[in-house]
DNA sequence: TCTCGCCTCCCCCAAAAGAGGGAGAAGCTC
DNA sequence: GAGCTTCTCCCTCTTTTGGGGGAGGCGAGA
C-alpha cells in the first residue's frame, strides 16, 4: 500500500524539492501539490491523501488555519506535518492544538523526513528534536519550579488538600462544604490555613498554584460552569 | 570531542549489546555500565558521562527514580534516555518529570539510538514517536472540549481577554488596574463582562477556566506568591 | 497520662468582590 | 449624522471572603 502525499508550500522550488526526495520512496506518492492553504484544503478534499506537508507561512490563509480547518471537516485519519523554517513559540501551539501530527524543521535531512512520513502514517507523531524539549519541560512543569511548588503542597494536611483540590474545581465555600459534608465554617478555616501556609493571598491565587503545582490540570474540570 | 556514554540495565546482554552499537561510531564512546540504579548513581558521578541510557526495570533502585537523584545531584549538563520495553503511560510522566531527555523503546533500530544520543547532547529531546503523539495530545488538551472552551473566549473583547489574563495570574483588582493603566472601577466592569459572558459566578471560576481554555498555562506563572 | 496535631465548628469584623444600575468619549459602520 | 460597540469611570447595595480569635473531640506518640 502506498502513503499518498500532498505538499503544501508557496514556493514552487521547496514544493518541488520535497516532492522529490519523497517519491524517490516505493511506498510513497506525492498526489498532489497546492501553494496556498485555500489551495489546500481543496486539494485535501479531492486527492484524500494520508499526509500532507504544509507550510505555515502561506499567502491567503497560512498552514495552521489551514491545518485545522482541513482536520476539522475530514474525520478520516488525515496526517499533517507541519514544516517552517524557524521554530517560534506561538506557532508550535497553535499548530499541535489545530491537531498537527508533526512540527518539523525544513532543514531536515531527506531520510528524516521519510522517517516522519511513515511514522505519522502508522499513528505516531514526530518533531523537530528541539520542540520536544520544549514540549517536555511545558509538560513537566519548568521542572525546577514545579517540584518547589509540590515541596510546599506536603505542608498542607490530606484534608486541607481536599479543600484547596474542591477549590481548583471553581468551587465556593458553601459548595466545598456540600462536597465534603462539613460544615461551612470548617471550609472557611481550612482555607485560611491553606492560604497562610502556602503564603497566598485568596482563592483565586490557590487556583494558580493548583494548576502550577499539578495538583489541577487543564482537563480535569469537565463542568459546565 | 567524543560522547561519553553510560550504560544502564540489570541484563548483561542487553547492556553489551547498546555498548556494541554505539562503541561502532567514532564519536561516541561507552565509558561505564551499571545495572542497577544505585550503581548507575555512582558511576555517573564517577564517570560524568555526556548521556545516559537508563532502564526503568531494575533491582535496588529503579531507573526513574534513579534518573531525579543523578539530576539532582549533579548540575551539569548531563542527559538521561530512559529505555523500555513497553510505554506505560504513568512511567513517562515520571520520567519527563525526573527530567528525562528521551523516552524510547528497545526496539529501536541502532542508527535511531545513535542519533537519539547525538540529538540529546545537542540540547534536544527524543521520544518514540507513539509517545509524542500521547504528549501532543495531552499538550493540546482532549482538542475537542477545549476548541469549545476556546469558542467562548471569542465572546471576550480585547480589553476583557487582557483582564482575564491578568485574573489568572492570581492579581486583585488593583493590581489588574495598575497592571493596565486603568481605574479599578473599569476593572470590576470588565470582571462583571467577564463572568456574565462566560457564565461564570467569581473570579475563582474565572481563572479555572483560563487554564482549562488554555489561555493560561502550568509554567506561565513565575511569581513567587 | 499528657501533649500535640488535626478536624470540626463557632464568634465578630473589615475588606474585597459582584450585581445593578448610569454615563461620557472614542471609534466604527451604515 | 445616527446607531453601534468598546473602553472608561462612577454610584449604591448585598454577598462573599478572609483574618482574628476561641473551643471541643480525637487519635498518635512521648
């Protein structure tokens, strides 16, 4: 079976070039080309690739918007690997969260790229190894920071961890107290405790140092609120 | 310059067999094995190799734990690969929190390995790619609630998202007006628009939905409140 | 036993926050 | 110019929150 490809970049010579070390490959078919991200998303439409290399600097409509329209009208296992000349912060997000299967440097050497093909084809995701890093530390929490964080939540009691954990749930007093089938006044005093041992000022911060600590994290609140 | 290498796992033929692979290139040299944690901890500081390839299954001490004591200890720029045989979700947590640099599968072919150590030393990172793609979408946060989380931020003008930002720094309404060159009167206009936009009751709840939208993220916070 | 930490609940009080108005200035489009 | 949104600020009022105590019960450990 063969990976259909479709390369995406406003520049005829990097289009060009990209589909020429792929179709060297047996396995693998550039079906098609576009230069621009309306281009794109037509051509995504029509050709059905397994993957498609796009660009983000793109006139018309850039590459991440691109990307999640395209992911967003397609339920089928659509791959895209996002490929830029630099690596700034804001596009990495952006394009992971329009749902990117891979965020590469173009510099890549040719048989990395055919690697990250087949990888994304077969479910993986690849990128550029500096990328991974950052990705790492925003996962693991700078670290550093974050174990300063989890040094400071041992020095509150198991249920005082209770209450602040209701607290990140956007919680109020008298709801913490339901939850926990205390009293409201008990809610007011383990808060209080809460605040002066971890040294903060009120409910709101004890949410931030909730989620800097680990101890909420995005995802956890399925609430409607 | 050459790589100095360290080998760690509690099965002989498993450790001669990287030591083989990566004694092949020029660049890189095996100084020491270990196969255990406890041993691993003394022949890093003994050795302070450039990277090290750490297996998580281990008698005495097991490879993550083993991999936060040598980081923690040592200051310098040491790199730890951890090795596995499978990719249980609960150990790469551990081991990208312990401050691993690489997370890959035993079966990774030897050119692979050999580039994973060469990109390590660089200042990259290297995860199998089954484990990226888990990153990726732990990063990007179950995409499809919070695309609607995002939605709602849509209904925010400029001036209310920037309140919103400052609210999920754990600020009071003062510091949000001095933060913004504004009255603290303007301040609370722009909460109440906030609250009622988003449907929600108090800032507590405000500044969980930040981190849920994804506006602010766990490492944004630096302060030291 | 006695002490100490933890959990529970109570009181009073002041500050902060939130709801519900109104209103002027600036910018925009029609 | 009229109509609209946004940003800015003001007022009053109620609710919530947080700080400062105190106090009883209970279990672990000296």
């Amino acid at each position: 079976m063969t990976i259909r490809v479709l390369v995406v970049d406003d520049q005829h010579l990097v289009r060009r070039g990209f589909a020429m070390v792929l179709g060297h490959e047996a396995d693998i078919e550039v079906v098609a080309e576009a230069s621009t991200g309306l281009e794109a998303i037509a051509a995504a439409r029509e050709h059905q690739p397994d993957v498609i290399l796009m660009d983000i600097r793109m006139p018309e409509l850039d590459g991440l918007e691109a990307t999640a329209r395209i992911l967003a009208q397609c339920d089928s296992a659509m791959r895209i690997i996002i490929l830029t000349t630099f690596d700034p912060d804001e596009y990495i997000y952006k394009a992971l969260h329009a749902g990117a299967s891979g965020f590469i440097l173009k510099d890549i050497p040719p048989e990395d790229l055919v690697a990250a093909v087949r990888t994304v084809v077969e479910g993986g995701a690849m990128l550029a190894p500096a990328i991974t890093r950052r990705l790492i530390q925003r996962f693991a929490g700078t670290l550093g920071s974050e174990s300063d964080y989890a040094q400071r939540l041992d020095r509150l009691t198991a249920r005082e961890r209770d209450v602040l954990l209701s607290l990140a749930g956007g919680k109020s007093n008298a709801e913490i107290a339901d939850a926990l089938f205390i009293g409201a006044a008990t809610v007011k005093t383990h808060i209080s405790n809460v605040l002066s041992k971890l040294g903060l000022r009120d409910r709101a911060q004890a949410v931030v140092f909730a989620y800097e600590a680990g101890l909420a994290k995005p995802g956890d609140q399925d609430i409607g609120f």
